[in-house]
C-alpha cells in the first residue's frame, strides 16, 4: 500500500523524544504496531510541496496542525483546493484533526472554534453506522483528543459515523473515499500528556479530569485498522 502524507505541521524538537518523531514518523509507528507494510511519501504541504502524479498513490492523509480550518493563508487555500482535486479523481483520503476539518471545509462544510473549550485527553465516541472496513467493529471508541475547532456542518453527501456529546460530528465519511476523524490515533499518551503539562494554563479547570482520563485503555489500534481497511476497501 503506497500513502502520502499531507503534512500540515511539525512536531517542536523539545517534543519529538515523546511524540516518536514528526508526524510521519507518528504514522509509521502507527502502522508498524499493525505489522502493516506501507510505503510513505512525505510533502509538506506548509510549504505547498505536492505529489506531480498523484495516481501512484492509494490514498492520502492529512496530518494534525496548530493551524486552523479557516485561517485565510496561501497554503491552507492551496491545500483546499488539492483535496477537491483529489476527490474529483476519484482518489482516497483520510484527515486527522485539522485534516479532518480540512476536508470538510474543502468540501462545504464549515468549521468553528468550541465555547467549551480544548478537548484533550482520551474521550468516548459512538459509532452511528457499520460500515465494511470498520473491522474489527467497535460501537463505542475510547481515543486520544486534543483539539478545540470542530466541524460544525457536514458537506453535502456526507454521514456522520461518529459523535460524542461534546462534538457532534467525530467522523464522517463521503461514500467510501474520504473519511474525516477528530481524534488522534497516531498520538501516544506520553505525547498527551507533554501537550497538557505545556499548556496546562489553557486547559485550566480541566487540567486534572484530562489527566486522569489517560489511564482509561484506548483504541488507537483499531482506527489504525480502520484506516488501513478504508484504503484497501473496493467497491
């Protein structure tokens, strides 16, 4: 399986010891605890470097960012646009986070800051549907959070497969080809937990529930399946 990964930020030196690296290296690992053998090719999309042919690919993923959805700059446009490009090919992506927002915002959706504030920590999803890469299936997903921008719209055509009670939409999909997740499955704990020790006065009161919230198992894993099975699924 051939991926390129759409990197929309990097990882600050001072925390790539906890991290596992950048966030291809985050991937890799992911993957790699999968036994899943994947070939990725990394651009920077920051600095508008894109694939010349993207048919060689099997899909695509959008990184995380401390950029916005809607922040009005040259790159995010120009990343908009390639993500409609994409999609009209006919061509697969998956967006974490930013990406996820990304690719809704892209497609119609809109994208807006909560009033509750930053969600980190690992948090509760239920799953509204059954769809045939989720597999194995899970009705109910404990995974790793932090973000604040959420999407608040869906674009035309697209299901919600996922919500939770803080953030209605936790992932979509657009038939079988693009595929929005909120969460962070490529984030380890250790990486979670230095984000909340960082900004702990942004987190405020709920510094300490974010905290003990780490010692609930999560199932990164299984989105990583999901993932992988979403880029092999045929129609």
């Amino acid at each position: 399986m051939k991926i390129a990964i759409l990197q929309t930020d990097h990882i600050p030196e001072h925390r790539r010891c906890v991290a596992g690296g950048n966030y291809p290296e985050m991937f890799a690992n992911l993957f790699f605890k999968l036994s899943l053998i994947v070939d990725l090719d990394i651009y920077d999309v920051t600095e508008e470097s894109y694939p010349t042919d993207y048919n060689v690919y099997d899909g695509f993923i959008i990184t995380g960012s401390k950029a916005t959805a809607f922040d009005n700059l040259a790159w995010i446009e120009r990343l908009k646009s390639e993500v409609r490009n994409i999609y009209n090919n006919g061509q697969k992506i998956i967006g974490i986070c930013f990406g996820h927002q990304i690719l809704a915002q892209a497609l119609g959706g809109k994208v807006a800051r909560s009033k509750c504030g930053i969600a980190t920590g690992v948090r509760s999803v239920e799953v509204l549907a059954t769809k045939p890469w989720m597999d194995p299936y899970h009705h109910y997903l404990s995974l790793l959070f932090y973000h604040q921008d959420m999407v608040v719209e869906l674009p035309k055509d697209a299901e919600l497969i996922g919500t939770s009670d803080y953030c209605q939409v936790q992932m979509f999909c657009v038939k079988n080809q693009i595929l929005g997740i909120q969460a962070h499955p490529e984030m380890l704990k250790v990486h979670n937990h230095a984000l909340m020790e960082e900004y702990q006065d942004d987190l405020k009161n709920q510094f300490q529930q974010s905290l003990d919230s780490l010692r609930i198992r999560d199932n990164s894993l299984i989105i990583g399946h999901w993932m992988a099975n979403f880029f092999e699924y045929k129609e």
